[in-house]
C-alpha cells in the first residue's frame, strides 16, 4: 500500500469530547428551559374546586403561549398563583398555591350574584352552564364588583366548594398573575383530551 494511500486515523481527543457533550446539554436545557418559561408546562389538580371538569389528581398541560397573542376569554380555564409583586410579575412562581380557575368576568365588567346564586353581568344573566349547583354563597360579589382595566373575575366549576373571587383571599385576577390556559388533561389515562373552553 502506497503512502499516498494509507489512512491516518487521528488521536482521541477527550477534551474535544467533553466539549461537545457539554454544548449538547447546555443546549438541551435552554430548549427545556424556553418551553417551560413561554410554552407550556405540566401542572396537576390539586382539590375538587373545579369539578365535574377537572377531577383531583388530573395533570393538565397549560398552554402560555396563546396569551402573549389575545386576551383571555370568558371561560376560559386558567392557571395563577394568587399574589403579583409590587412590580406587577409573578411571585412567588412555582412557590405556594396555583390556582386553577375559569374565567367569568372580562376587565372594565361589573359582577354581581344575588341571593339566589344567579350571575349578573353589567346587569345582565349570565348564560352558562359550567356550575353544577346553585350558588350559596355569592361572598364579596353579594356586592357589584367592577373589574379594573387588567383584572378578571374567576370561579371554580365546583361552585359550592371553590376559593376563588368571591373570597378576599383570591380576589380579582390581575393580568400579570396569569400563568397561561389550561389546554389539556393528559392524565388519567381514560380522561386524556383537550379541555373545553367557551360556551
């Protein structure tokens, strides 16, 4: 065999290696990263506040990108910690209580529930049939509340057994608390879909 055709196999570089799998997980990790953060994330049901749509224990992937391009909607299912800083961003994120709640009442609207549990907005009923009782305790909307220009009013589903604005605790919802909309149920295995927004 000739020189000219002889193959030279080159030395094993480790440094190179070690590299090379360094980038691979730093780039893997902003990619991890990035969709958390502006993407989506897994978040799981933690009560009954929300049934008969979404049961205890239901993991729920939460879509955060829809929001960045329209408002959210009435009745929409939504996913929120209950406390926004004095900088008007998320705190404590990924610490304390998630919320998860539908969307009942849009910014500039005026809520109020009488004492026979019927939904008012700006004076109006409410058409809809997500509670599964009559309301007992309309709690600070016994009173019209007028939604600020960046707030929301939400409930459970689980009318009767749900902290949500009707209590001082949660309150209206500002804008900025919004961590994105509950998009699907991935587990139990048998409950797996999309989930239903909207009338």
């Amino acid at each position: 065999m000739s020189e000219q055709t002889k193959q030279v196999k080159k030395p094993f570089d480790m440094k190179k290696e070690i590299l090379s799998w360094v980038v691979y997980i730093l780039f893997g990790l902003v990619l991890a990263y990035a969709l958390v953060g502006f993407v989506g994330q897994r978040t799981c049901v933690d009560g009954e506040s929300m049934m008969n749509t979404l049961n205890d224990g239901d993991n729920l992937i939460v879509d955060k990108l829809s929001y960045r391009f329209s408002d959210p909607e009435r009745f929409d299912i939504i996913v929120f910690p209950p406390y926004v800083d004095k900088y008007n961003s998320l705190w404590p994120f990924g610490v304390g209580d998630i919320y998860i709640k539908r969307i009942i009442g849009l910014p500039g609207e005026t809520i109020q529930i009488d004492e026979n549990g019927t939904i008012y907005i700006d004076g109006e009923v409410l058409e809809e049939d997500y509670g599964a009782e009559t309301i007992k305790k309309p709690g600070r909307a016994s009173e019209p509340i007028t939604l600020g220009e960046d707030e929301y009013f939400v409930m459970g589903d689980n009318r009767n057994n749900s902290t949500d604005s009707r209590s001082e605790r949660v309150g209206n919802v500002n804008r900025a608390q919004i961590i994105g909309r509950a998009w699907a149920r991935i587990w139990p295995l048998s409950e797996i879909g999309f989930l239903k927004h909207g009338r």
